[in-house]
C-alpha cells in the first residue's frame, strides 16, 4: 500500500511575494482574481487605466509572475491571505485575460 504523505495535500504557504504588496495593489489582486478588464477595474477603484497598469506591473513583478492570469491565479489560490481582517471576500465577477503590462482592453 502507498502512502499519500508526499505533501500534495498539505496547504502550500503563501508567495513571499504577497507580503511586499502594498494594501492597494493587495486590493488591485483581490480585484484581479475574478477576471475583470483594466477598463473595469479602473472603473471599480476609481482610477485611470494606466494607473491599472501600473499596479498590475508592480504586483507581477513582487509576485514573479509573467502574465495577469498567472498573477489572478495567485490571487485565487490565496484570497484569504490578501483579505484585510473582518472582511467576507465577496467581489464583483467577470472574466478576461490579457499579458500583465499591457493588458489593454
């Protein structure tokens, strides 16, 4: 009989990354993770899209991610380690996907 301890089951820790991300860029991932364009995200937190990717550029490059849908699967994977304390999670849902940088939508 084999023995299933190789550590697939065992809650992986979170990406150091996490902990060098600014409470907004915290907020711009938690955002991210459902799927939604730069042009929606900007409408949500009230700012440019430019602005959008900005933030977008810092968080791949804290998380050592390529790509926007690598860093929203981060984010998926890690949604109770981004939320601030006392909150329920509950975000808007759409779905897209683009490069990190450049999301331009």
């Amino acid at each position: 009989m084999r023995s299933h301890s190789s550590g697939n089951t065992a809650r992986q820790a979170p990406p150091v990354g996490l902990a060098l991300l600014s409470d907004r860029e915290r907020e711009v991932l938690l955002l991210l993770a459902d799927g939604p364009t730069n042009r929606r995200l900007a409408s949500q937190l009230g700012v440019a899209e430019r602005t959008v990717r900005a933030h977008l550029t810092n968080i791949c490059r804290k998380l050592k991610v390529e790509s926007r849908v690598q860093a929203a699967l981060v984010a998926d994977r890690n949604r109770r380690a981004l939320l601030p304390p006392g909150s329920d999670g509950d975000r808007a849902a759409g779905r897209g996907n683009s490069r990190c940088q450049h999301g331009r939508e």
